[in-house]
C-alpha cells in the first residue's frame, strides 16, 4: 500500500466517524438515561479522529521530510493499524445502524442495550487502534523535538 492509499483509508475512516458521530452524538445528548457505553465510544471516536488528522498531516507531508524520519514508521505498521481499524469501523458502523429505529433513523435505547456487549467489544478495538495511532505519533514526535533541539534521536 502506496502512501497515496494509506491517506484514502485516513480520510475513509475520518468519513466513517462523520457517518457514526453525530447519530451517537444525539443518542447521549437527547435520549434519558443514555447507556454510558455510548458516550465512551462517542469519546473514542473522538480520540481516533483527531489522531488520524495528525497522521494525514504527516503522510501529506512525508516525502518532503528527511529520511530519518520517514523510517521512524513503516509503511506495514501503518497499514495493518489502518486495516484493523477499518475493519472495526465498519463493523462499529453496521453495529450502529442496527440500533437505529427504521422511522426516526436514530438510536433506539433498547436496542443499543440489546447490542451492548458487542459494542462494548467494539469500543474496546477503538480504544487499541487509538493506542497504536497514538504512539505512531509519539514516536513522529519525539523525533521532531529531538532534531528541533538537535539532540541525536538514535
């Protein structure tokens, strides 16, 4: 997978949250005595946005940087996070749409309570795929600091 592919699967998956988000977005903020399982995953999706912006950043910016720096992450770390995450994004969303009432198009609480066990499993995958990305870029940032203040980083 080219670095032209791997940016397709950030903006795939940012497009899958925009899909997600505002459904679980109302589900908490309108529905009383909202399950807590769907703001935890609602914060989630928050988190894995934000660090897949950051990564696009990078990737956008990748083939101006030194080499150094592009080796810190292979282009296999990156592609099997983004896989997985893909796979768990599109699971979440099949999950979230069988929640939804058929008339109101919006998340009925007894069905998310029905579901809940395999969501709470969903948002646990979030969680890791959120891990990974976010040491991705701890790493990408550590090197910056360090060659900004140039300190040898290996």
């Amino acid at each position: 997978m080219d670095p032209l592919s791997i940016g397709s699967a950030v903006v795939g998956l940012i497009a899958a949250a925009s899909r997600i988000a505002p459904l679980l977005y109302h589900f908490t903020a309108h529905i009383k005595d909202a399950p807590k399982s769907a703001s935890y995953m609602l914060d989630e999706l928050n988190s894995v946005t934000a660090a897949l912006e950051q990564l696009q950043i990078y990737l956008m910016g990748a083939e101006r940087t030194n080499v150094a720096r592009r080796t810190l992450l292979s282009l296999r770390n990156i592609v099997a996070t983004l896989t997985a995450c893909v796979k768990t994004y599109s699971d979440l969303e099949i999950m979230v749409f069988k929640c939804l009432d058929d008339q109101t198009r919006q998340v009925k609480r007894i069905k998310w309570l029905i579901n809940e066990a395999d969501i709470n499993e969903l948002t646990q995958r979030v969680q890791g795929h959120k891990s990974s990305l976010t040491l991705m870029l701890q790493v990408l940032q550590w090197y910056v600091l360090c060659y900004s203040q140039q300190i040898s980083p290996f």
